[in-house]
C-alpha cells in the first residue's frame, strides 16, 4: 500500500527525536502525544504528524523551559487550530465561518504562554546583569586594592 504513510517503532523515534522512550510514553500519559498505533505485538507505531509534535514540545522545553501544563495549552491551542483550518470551508454561510473566533482565541492562549515566559526570562536577565554587575565592582575593588598594597579579606 503505496499511500499508507510511514510508521515508526518508539526506538526509532526517540533517536529522531532526541528524547527517551521513557518520556514518549510519559508524553501519552500525560496526554501530550495521542496515543500511537499498535502492531499485534503491542508495539507503539508513531506517524510523522506525531513526530513533529515530539518535536514541537521537545522545542517548547529546551528552548523556552516550558512546564509541561504549559506545553499542554501550547499542543491543544495548535490542535483546535488544525482542525478548524482542516474543516474549512468557504462555501459556508458567514455565521458558520465565524468559528474563526476559536483560533483567535487559540492562538490568544498561546502568546499569553509565550509572553508569560519572555516575562520570566526577561526578570531573571536583570537579576543575573545585577548579580554580574555587583560581582565585577567586587572583583575591581580588590584588584585595586591588590594594587594598592593592600591586603584584604573576604
């Protein structure tokens, strides 16, 4: 069967993915992945859709430290808004394309994630300049000190 997509063990995706077969499964209990296929042997097939979406909340904790209630708005935000794009149609009546309003409201979820977390980057940055800050004038007071002939103690 020549257009059946590919499918992939749960070994080979955690290679392609870069996380344990131990988390994919934690990804299903926890609802972020949807269940996979099963072979007769009870063995986990995954699709490239799925991958992507390993992929896609892999991303969402490395790069941006995201908590996995959070990634879990993130991939159900992205999933009400590929059904409502895979469901329209523009031969509906306007009241019934106003279903629009659903992905607005989407994607509303998800910049509040996104800016919620630039929010904490952002207040860690200036705790880390000030940290910096302080602890270069320290390290200058003493070599000026040093230079000074002066002995100090920390």
């Amino acid at each position: 069967m020549a257009d059946e997509p590919a499918r992939f063990q749960i070994g080979e995706v955690a290679e392609r993915t870069g996380v344990t077969q131990r988390t994919l499964r934690f990804y299903e209990e926890r609802g972020l992945v949807e269940p996979p296929e099963r072979m007769e042997g009870g063995f986990r097939l995954y699709t490239e859709d799925d991958i992507t979406r390993i992929e896609y909340i892999k991303r969402l904790q490395d790069l941006l430290g995201f908590t996995l209630a959070e990634i879990k708005e993130m991939v159900e935000s992205e999933d009400l808004q590929k059904q409502m794009i895979a469901t329209f149609r523009p031969d509906r009546e306007l009241p019934a394309r106003q279903q629009r309003e659903r992905i607005i409201a989407a994607l509303e979820v998800q910049l509040e994630v996104v800016e919620r977390k630039i929010d904490q980057l952002s207040d860690l940055r200036k705790e880390l300049r000030g940290k910096l800050k302080r602890m270069n004038k320290r390290r200058n007071e003493i070599l000026e000190a040093m230079n000074e002939g002066k002995v100090t103690t920390e």
